[in-house]
C-alpha cells in the first residue's frame, strides 16, 4: 500500500499530472473544487493513470485542500511514482 501527497490545481482546461511540487506530485483537474467534485475526478484521473479501479483509492485527508494524502491499495510508492511521473 502506497500513501502519496498530491498537490491539486483545480478549474484548469484539462485533466493532467504535471510533475513534482516539493515531495507532492502536481495534478491539474477540469474539475472545480466544489461538493468534492474535484475529490472525484482526482480519483478517476489517478484510477485511469495507474490502470487500477477507483476503489483501491482513498483519500486520506485533504478533503477540501489542494494538499491532499492518498492512499493506494496494491502498489508501492515507487510504483505509483514510475507510473505517473
């Protein structure tokens, strides 16, 4: 299981993952951040990228932060890392 710090951009003109943002990886989301709609296609962006389902993708806290922790079942951190940078 991974646990990951994710830096999210929301409102941008397209969903992406755009690199490094300190020890954060940097995601640009389409979604706006409102009644955790943001939140939701962080999860599907990541399910997506990383070829797992969405519900081995947690949020672990963040909730209306653009600072968020993440927690994935069934990969390491250096997996999800490889797959995303």
């Amino acid at each position: 299981m991974a646990t990951l710090r994710f830096h999210i951009v929301p409102n941008t003109k397209e969903n992406k993952v755009v690199g490094e943002h300190g020890n954060a990886i940097k995601i640009k989301l389409c979604a706006r951040a409102v009644e955790g709609k943001a939140n939701a296609a962080l999860r599907s962006l990541l399910a997506e990228e990383l070829n797992i389902s969405e519900s081995r993708i947690a949020l672990a806290s963040g909730h209306k932060s653009r600072e968020k922790l993440i927690r994935i079942d069934g990969l390491s951190e250096e997996e999800v890392r490889g797959r995303l940078l």
